[in-house]
C-alpha cells in the first residue's frame, strides 16, 4: 500500500502551511499519510529528526516528501541507509544543499544536517526509482541554486517557480506537488 511521509520544514509543524492540505488530499485518495510532529524545530537535533524517519518505516511503497530542512533529513536518512532499503520517490520542497559552505546556515547550531563536503548524491540515488525537486526562484530562505545543485546532483526533475516563496506561511496548496506525486 502507498504511503507518503512529510517531512515538514524548521520553525513549523504538520499542522501549517500547506501541509494540512497536503494530508486531506492524500486522505481523498486513501493513502497513508504520515506527518511527524519534529521535536526541536527552533534549534533541530540531527539525529532525532532521523529516528523519526526511522519511526514511520519507509519502504519501496514510500513517497518521501521533504520541506525546506526536512528534506535535508531525507536526503541525510537516505545516505545512512543499507543498499537494499529502496524507496519508491522523493520529493523536495524548496531543500537546502548539503554544504556548510556558502549556506546561510551556522554549523555549530546545526551538525549533521550541513557538511564540508555535502550529500553523497550516489550513495543517496541508490534508494529511490524517481526525484522530483520543487523550487522557486523568489526563494528568500534557500536559495535557487540550492534546489538546482540537488536536482542536478539527484539527475531529478526540476519544477521551477517565480512567486512561490519558500513554500510558506502564504501557501495553503501545491497542485503540481499533486503531479508529481502520481
């Protein structure tokens, strides 16, 4: 049975931004929907925001939706995962790359989640059939080339933006996240 699991982004919860339409929809369709509370969200600890992947127990029936940092988790549990833990598809929402460099981002707040050498994008292309990634270039918080550098390094499927933000506060709908999803 398909599943999807939500990551949801720092400073938020399942319960804000366009999530909330996200679990009706999957819902309508009767698909499991999971979306994890993550504990911390001011300050996020690496390693709980992965053991509550580990928690929803993705499988090759699993659609992995990451927003913003949850989809640096996803790519992070992904890296850390046994070649035979496959999943069926990812789906970044506005994700951070994987190097401190340039980021905005301060490492000592933030250990585990942004490296020196960024994501592994091989070892992380070994568990999934297909990649999606979702960015707009109007993105404030994370830029761009943040969501260009994943897709490239993920040979993903990239859908642009121009007046999507961050995906935030001021978005209660993504149809084409709908799309992807299929």
């Amino acid at each position: 049975m398909m599943k999807v699991i939500l990551m949801h982004g720092k400073h938020a919860d399942p319960t804000q931004k366009w999530y909330p339409w996200l679990a009706s929809e999957m819902g309508k369709r009767g698909i499991e929907f999971i979306a994890p509370a993550l504990p911390h969200t001011d300050e996020p600890v690496f390693e709980e925001w992965l053991s509550e992947i580990d928690k929803c127990n993705p499988d090759q029936d699993t659609i992995m939706v990451g927003h913003s940092r949850g989809g640096v988790a996803v790519l992070r549990w992904l890296e850390r995962q046994p070649e035979n833990i496959k999943v069926k598809k990812v789906i970044l929402v506005a994700t951070n790359g994987g190097k401190i460099e340039g980021s905005k981002i301060a490492q000592k707040s933030n250990p585990g989640f942004y490296t020196d050498r960024g994501y592994d994008f091989e070892r992380i292309k070994s568990h999934w059939d297909s990649f999606v990634v979702l960015h707009s270039n109007d993105d404030n918080v994370v830029p761009f080339s943040a969501g260009v550098e994943n897709a490239k390094g993920l040979n993903a499927k990239i859908l642009e933006f121009t007046d999507r933000g961050h995906f935030g506060d001021n978005i209660n709908s993504i149809s084409e996240l709908l799309e992807a999803l299929q």
